[in-house]
C-alpha cells in the first residue's frame, strides 16, 4: 500500500517520469541480488559498474547533458573547431538527484559487503520510493531505511504526536518564514542590474535562512510524516547556523548527502592518498554541480569548499587567538561572534546560486560594490521611497516589521530547541505554554499561508 | 486511545475553533474599513445599478468622465476601471458585473494600445488585492483561492483562513487609520474615475511622440480574455463597446487590426487614438487630464446615442 501511495504521489506531478524510477529500481535491484550471490569484490565490479552508469546515465541525460554540451561547444569555440551543440529539450524530473544517489548506495553497499541485498522487490522499490523523501531526501541508507520496512506497522501515540510535532514545526518554517522570504529575495535577484550592495547583501543573509527553512522545514516534514508511519528517517540537518566554524557548519547541514560524498567519495579518495585540502574542494565542486548544472553552482561549491579547506587549517591558530584576546573567557560571546561569521560566509557566496546565469553573477558581484555610500542617507531620509526598495526589499512597512517578528520568534524558538531537542522543547514545558505555542504555530501558518505557489527549493535538484 | 487523551483533543478542537471564528472575524472587520476605493464592494454588494459601466485599467480610471456621459446620454453610468490591472483582471470585473443582481446595459471597454494584448514590457498585472477586501463575496472568494492556490473548501471552514489575505489590511488599519486616497491612483470620486488636472510633473510640455511600442508579443491568455469578454457580454445581452482612447503618441502598428480581426464586428470598436493633437488635453503621453476626459467622454456619449 505504502509502495501503491508513493508511487501515486511521486505520478500526480509527471506519470511518465515514474518510468525513470522504476527503471532505476529494476537495475539496482537485478544488480543487489546478483552481488549478493557473489563472494569476491573483483566478482561483484561489472555490476556495481552497471548500476552506477545506469544511475549517472540517467542524471547525466536529464539534469547535465544541456550544461556538458553548452561545455563542450563553449570549448569548441574557443579552440576554433566547429561543433554543433544539441539541446535536450525536457523537464528535469523532480528529485531524480536524490533518489539515484539513494539506489547508488545501496548498490556500492552491498559491493562493499557492508548490508546483504533485499530479495523482496516490493519493499526494495519502497525504498527508492517511498514518498516522504522522494522528492528532497533525506538521502536514505539502505542500513537505515530498508531494514524497517520489515517491522509491522503499529499505532503509537507518543509517535505520532512526536511526528505531527514535527510536521507543524516544518511547516511553520516554511510557509511563516521560507515562503516569506522569497519574494524579498526575488526582489533582489530577479533584478541583478537594478540591485544595490546592500540590497544583494541583505538579500543574500536573507536567501540563506531561506533556503534553511525551506529544506530543513521539508525535512522536518517528511521526517514527521514517515515517524507517524512508524517509520524514522535520518535527521538532514543539525541546527547548522549554530555552528562553531564553517568546517561544523558543513558537518550540520543536508547531513545526508555530505555524510554520502563522505563514504562515497572523500574516504575512498583519502585512502587513495590524495592530500586532504584537495579533497575537500573536489568534493564541494560536485556538491556544486549536484546542486545545479551551471557554473555558477559548481563556483559556489568551489568558494565553499575553500573556505572549508581554510576553516580546518586555521583551526587551531583561531582557538589560540581566542585565548590571546579572551574571548574563550566569554563563551557565550564568541559562540554570537561565530553564528554571525559562519552564517555571514555561508550567505555572502549564495549570490551564485541564485545568479540566474554566469553573465548575471557578474552583474551582482559588481553591483555588490556599488550603493554602499548613501545607503544610510537613502534609508533614513526614504529618499524617492528607497527605503521599500532598498531595506523592505519590495515590502511594505507592516509586512517587512511582521517578517521580521515572526524571524526572531522562529530564532528564539530554535535557540532553545538546540539545547536538548524538538521533542523535548515541547514535552518539558507546562501544559498551558505546549499548548500556547502549538496554537501560535499553527495560527501563524493559516495567516500566513496566503502568498502564491513558492515550491519548495530542493525539488529542483 | 485512552478517555484522557479523548478529552484532550476535543479540549484542544475547541480552543482552536474559538481563536479562529475570533481572529478571521476581527481581521475581515478590519480590513475592509482600511480601504479607500470601495467601488467593487459597490458591485458585489448590489449597490451599483447603472446602465453604463466602465471597464479598462488607468487610461479608463482618469479618462473617462462618467458624470459627462450621464449629462450627455442621460443614462446613469459609472466607472469600474482599476489602475495598472490587465484584460484578465477586466474580466474577472465583467464576471463580477454579470454576478451582481443589476446588469448594465452598456458596457464601455477602453483598450490599452498595445498593452491590452501585449503580453511583457507594460506594467499591467492581474490585480488581485483589490479583490481580497471582498472575500466575503462567494465569488469573490472562489476567484481569489484559484488566483492563489488556496483551498476553497477550506476556506468555508476556517474563518482565519478565509481571511488570512487581509491580516495585513487589518493591522494597517489598526496603526494607520483608514487609506488616504493617492492622486494618481485611487482618488475616486461617486462616479468611480479619478481625473487628473493639468500635466504630470515634468510633462509640461508635452511632444507628441512616435510609436513607442511594438506590438510583436501577443499573449494568448490576454487574448482569450478579450474573446471571453466579447462572448461573455454577448451572452449576457449587454451592449459592448470596445474604445481607443486618445493617445498622444503614433499608434503602435498592426495593434488596431488584430483587435478587429479578433473582435469580428461582434462588438462596436472605435479607435479615439489619434482624435486630440493639442497636449492640454494629455496629463501624460498615455493619460488623458481632465479637461481631455471631459472631451472624449462627449465623443463616446455621441456614439452611444447614436447606437
């Protein structure tokens, strides 16, 4: 049943493209069973190969043949040899990054001789399908998800409050601040040539708690949803603009997918001896391009992987300078300090992705330059109504003080949630404050649920 | 389940609906006090029983003189156009109009050149926040959730959610008082239009211009809107009557001929475009002031008694 409502919800947006996913299944699944029956690694390498071609063959063909053969024309170009770029004119089918990366580790899992294949199809397509992660992850472990499609459902109330906690908390994040955000934004980037630096500043720190409520509010939700079912999912993010340094950062944020290039690819690169440092930008220029085809993401994953490199190398000199100027007697005023630097580095950067187009990211990074001057003046004085366009970002007054509130009360919120859990913010309060606080979200979420369709961020990936 | 448990989902049920049924109340109260321009209130209140209605975006709204046409035709008229809407924002209003108990039995369609087929490049837009005051209205209600994917059925039962696309309203009227009225944009008077006086700030002296667009960027949702509009009125046995108004630079080229073309004499057309050389007549190169509304209200009221 839960394979029949997966398979429905993943058709009521495109039926044929559900084709791709059972295609993926079939192979993987053909490939588990026939390593499963065979001893050796050396055995098992033509059908781990098949599964992973399979699997890049068909992201390769939806998501990057446009981007290679622009590449490859581009190259062309520029070395004088004529070739003819072709253009595949299709629509990328929703989370197809996700669930190949899934079936990829269930398959280079059981090559490693680290799980034992599933023998039953059904409960093997649930796991490429089933419909809470489907379309933006958590991207499962078969370790971890497969095994408990083997227990029988049964109702737990605890549970299912826990997972409706869990569904309201990531819908507040994304409809009350997420959804909120987005035409701000929008205000900012849709418009490169008529943004000023402060603007695309502002926009940037805005773009990234964003897209943290977005994603992790749809984590929050399919999480929610598959814990009602009986069913736990991984958690995707850890509280990650809490961060200590941005190396923290990266280990806090989308958990599954760097814990994926960190089994995948980063330990069997660091086997293969390649010096870390290298590894670490290696990896975020593919997190880049998993993220997009386009330069401008395999750029934005570049300057992460960088500042991570720079993050683990100056680890130590950074907590001897805190001991030089003692902050480390100020802990709770160092952690402020590293919240704003770490959310400031992983925002300043998001102005690729968000660049439309390479010739777009250049247009902002210019403009990210320009305006600095008479910012203030422009503000304070709401010279020719600047203040709506620069600082309210296309809002009105009301509804810019009101995004702001609500921000502030979502921060306090998550503050205290970081300190022990979202299960227990809620369960070791009295009655009549859970209950305060449920009624505040939920009210918050019918208010504000009236803006136009904002689909969520990483279904695009 | 346990009796306890029971009890408190049914505790919590209640308290739910209790701050619902409050809070949609209070801000649908709210937010219809804040608005200024009223006039699809009028309508969908059935307070609007005219023979002559207007329908267009800003060109209509400061250039036609309702009160002229009443004077002139003796039939009692009133103006409906919204500023910066498109043609499917008109027919939204024209479905609003043939909802309401009283029909016209006229109605004026002012044509934006090129904008009212033109599908970029103008700054027209559907303008759906003119309609949330009235969500009230069933209609009304319908339109405004399938414009914004809100679920209709949950809009019957939850009065907040019904309303949530006026919480911002209510608090504006809560710290600002009531709108006050813009000049150029929603100062309405009892015939519904808004005349400008003089010329724009810095378009004293106005030149008469060359064409200043091109017409080359059909949309065919604005198309079908206009098709709609012509058949809708067909339907409804009210008299249509498509106008140019003047304009003060060239029309833009072949835009005349596809609104014919489209229209196929199924409705009245007249094109006023080039009818006033003299800039008094123009508050900008696209809107007529006021003594250019009087005027070309006359020309439309002759056309009316003539018809």
């Amino acid at each position: 049943m839960l394979l029949g409502a997966s398979y429905y919800f993943y058709m009521v947006w495109k039926p044929i493209y559900i084709l791709l996913i059972i295609i993926s299944t079939l192979i993987d699944y053909y490939c588990g069973i026939k390593m499963g029956r065979l001893e050796t690694k050396s055995q098992r390498k033509p059908y781990i190969i098949i599964s992973i071609v399979s699997n890049l063959l068909i992201l390769g063909a939806f998501k990057y043949f446009n981007f290679f053969s622009t590449a490859a024309n581009d190259i062309a170009q520029l070395l004088d040899i004529s070739y003819a770029a072709s253009y595949l004119n299709v629509l990328l089918p929703m989370g197809i990054s996700f669930y190949t990366f899934q079936t990829m580790s269930y398959s280079i899992d059981i090559y490693k001789g680290s799980i034992k294949p599933e023998q039953h199809l059904g409960k093997f397509a649930l796991y490429v399908t089933f419909f809470p992660q489907l379309v933006a992850g958590p991207i499962e472990r078969a370790k971890n998800l497969l095994s408990q499609f083997h227990f029988e459902y049964k109702y737990d109330h605890d549970r299912t409050v826990s997972g409706l906690r869990l569904i309201l908390w990531g819908l507040f994040k994304k409809i009350v601040i997420a959804d909120q955000l987005s035409s701000m934004v929008s205000h900012v980037f849709d418009n490169p040539a008529g943004a000023n630096g402060f603007s695309i500043y502002f926009g940037s720190l805005l773009f990234a708690q964003q897209i943290y409520c977005d994603f992790s509010g749809y984590s929050d939700i399919a999480q929610g949803s598959a814990r009602i079912m009986g069913i736990r999912l991984m958690d995707n993010f850890v509280f990650p603009f809490y961060a200590t340094s941005f190396n923290n950062f990266w280990s806090r944020w989308h958990t599954s997918l760097m814990q994926w290039f960190r089994d995948y690819i980063m330990f069997p690169l660091i086997r293969k001896r390649w010096k870390w440092p290298i590894v670490f930008v290696f990896v975020f220029l593919i997190s880049g391009l998993w993220h997009g085809a386009g330069w401008t993401f395999i750029i934005w994953g570049g300057i992460n992987g960088l500042m991570v490199v720079y993050s683990k190398a100056t680890e130590k000199f950074r907590n001897r300078l805190a001991i030089k100027v003692g902050l480390d007697k100020v802990p709770r005023i160092r952690h402020g300090l590293q919240i704003i630097t770490v959310f400031n580095i992983f925002a300043l950067p998001c102005v690729f992705f968000l660049a439309k187009s390479f010739e777009d990211s250049k247009i902002l990074i210019k403009n990210y330059f320009v305006g600095w001057g008479d910012v203030i003046e422009k503000i304070t004085l709401n010279v020719d109504g600047a203040r709506q366009d620069i600082l309210y970002l296309g809002k009105e007054f009301e509804s810019f003080v009101l995004i702001i509130v609500l921000m502030v009360i979502f921060e306090i919120i998550q503050w205290s949630m970081s300190k022990d859990s979202i299960d227990n913010f809620f369960i070791k309060k009295a009655r009549w404050k859970t209950w305060s606080i449920y009624i505040f979200l939920t009210f918050a979420i019918v208010i504000m649920s009236f803006i136009e369709k904002t689909p969520f961020i990483y279904f695009q990936f | 389940m346990s009796k306890k448990i029971i009890y408190k989902l049914i505790a919590f049920t209640l308290i739910i609906i209790l701050i619902d049924q409050g809070l949609g109340h209070f801000i649908a109260h709210y937010a219809g006090k804040y608005k200024f321009d009223k006039r699809i209130g009028l309508l969908v209140d059935n307070k609007l029983d005219k023979d002559i209605m207007i329908l267009g975006s800003s060109r209509a709204l400061n250039g036609i003189d309702p009160e002229t046409i009443q004077k002139q035709t003796s039939l009692s008229c009133y103006n409906l156009a919204i500023n910066g809407s498109n043609i499917e924002f008109h027919e939204t209003m024209l479905d609003l109009i043939i909802n309401s108990k009283n029909h016209p039995k006229i109605i004026v369609y002012n044509i934006d050149d090129p904008a009212t087929l033109s599908g970029s490049g103008h700054e027209v837009v559907y303008r759906k926040e003119e309609l949330f005051p009235y969500v009230y209205n069933e209609k009304v209600n319908e339109i405004v959730a399938n414009r914004l994917d809100k679920s209709v059925w949950a809009t019957k039962i939850s009065p907040t959610y019904h309303n949530n696309i006026n919480f911002i309203n209510a608090i504006k009227y809560l710290t600002r008082g009531a709108e006050i009225p813009s000049y150029e944009i929603n100062n309405v008077n009892e015939f519904g239009a808004n005349l400008m006086d003089g010329h724009q700030k810095g378009k004293e002296n106005l030149i008469y211009q060359k064409p200043l667009f091109k017409f080359n960027n059909e949309s065919a949702i604005y198309t079908k809107s206009l098709l709609n509009i012509v058949s809708k009125c067909r339907k409804h046995n009210i008299k249509l009557i498509m106008v140019f108004p003047p304009i003060f630079y060239a029309p833009t080229p072949k835009f005349e001929d596809r609104i014919v073309e489209l229209t196929k004499n199924e409705c009245l057309v007249i094109n006023y475009s080039e009818e006033f050389k003299e800039n008094r007549f123009f508050y900008n190169h696209g809107h007529l002031n006021r003594q250019g509304a009087i005027a070309f209200s006359k020309l439309i009221s002759q056309q009316i008694i003539k018809n």
